[in-house]
C-alpha cells in the first residue's frame, strides 16, 4: 500500500512542480532503461495476445464517447512520462444504463484492448489542459503495484468531450441516477 501512494505521489509532483527523491524499483535499470522497457512491452504484448478479449466483441453501439491519442506511463525513478503505445483509442463503454455501469478503455489501432478499468472514482483521473493530457491510475496486476498512466488526445475537440464525457459517467455512478434528468 506504502509503494502505491509514493507512486502517486510522485506522479502528482511531476505533475505539479513538486520535488521527489529516487525510489528503487527493482525492474528497471538505469544504465539499460530503455531496451528493459523495450523487453517489457514485447512480454506485455505477448501476454496480451494470449490472454486479452479483443476490444471489438463490445456493440459498437454502445461507444459512449471515443479519443484518438498516444498512451504514456510515469517512471517514478526519473520523475518523468515515457511513450508506451503511440496511436491508441480511448473509449467509454456503456455496459448496463439501467445499473448506470460504463467503462475506459483504451485500445491498440488494431482493435487489440490494452486494458478496461469500470469508471470510478478510484481511477483518480486528472487533467491537464497545458498538454492536453489525462492522467489516471491503474493497478497493474503482475506487478502488484499501482502504475500512473497519462493519456495524450490527438485533437483538441474530442478532449473537450471525452473529459465531459467521463464526467457525466462519474456523476451517473456516483449517483445511480441518470445525468438527463438533471437537465430537465
């Protein structure tokens, strides 16, 4: 638990200015970093070959509200954001209105699903409108660590309404009502 708040506590002053001592991780080497990250997402892509739905056996119709951008994820020992996937897809899944259950998703350009987190209010999502990014937390099971990942939008627009749209999903979960009958 100790290791999850350091991790979002440095994620929270690299993005707010704040200062942040070295924190020893185990799976990274600062002399190779870069080929261990390498080797890290090509056993992530092979895990996820084998063992992740495909994000195309949802109903296309129940997209909620979708953003092309590039996905990067904060390494605490050099305080700073890292590409992991460029030219991925943000979605919001409608699962159940009725339960008012809907989930974030980000997918690959060839529909392969990275991850699907139910949206609430333990993603702890933040924005920053300088770089048009969003940043959530996301636990990372095999690894038994909580990682900070930062979504970068392509476009401008579809930012404005992606955001507004985790908004209303995180009012209607927080809520169990409906963000329509607010407006009427």
């Amino acid at each position: 638990m100790s290791s999850w708040l350091t991790a979002i506590a440095k994620g929270a002053a690299y993005l707010y200015g704040g200062g942040g001592g070295a924190e020893d991780d185990e799976d990274e080497d600062d002399t190779n970093n870069a080929q261990v990250d390498q080797q890290q997402e090509q056993k992530e892509n092979n895990t996820s070959r084998n063992a992740v739905v495909n994000a195309q056996q949802y109903d296309p119709r129940s997209v909620y509200a979708s953003a092309k951008g590039d996905l990067y994820k904060f390494n605490p020992k050099r305080e700073e954001f890292k590409v992991l996937v460029n030219h991925v897809e943000a979605l919001i899944i409608e699962h159940d209105s009725d339960d008012f259950v809907a989930s974030f998703q980000i997918i690959r350009k060839n529909g392969q699903l990275l991850f699907s987190e139910t949206i609430s209010n333990e993603l702890q999502i933040q924005y920053n409108k300088s770089n048009h990014s969003m940043v959530f937390a996301m636990y990372n099971e095999e690894k038994d660590r909580l990682e900070i990942l930062s979504f970068i939008f392509n476009e401008e627009s579809e930012e404005e309404a992606f955001k507004m749209a985790v908004a209303i999903k995180l009012y209607e979960t927080n809520r169990q009502e409906s963000f329509d009958k607010l407006l009427k």
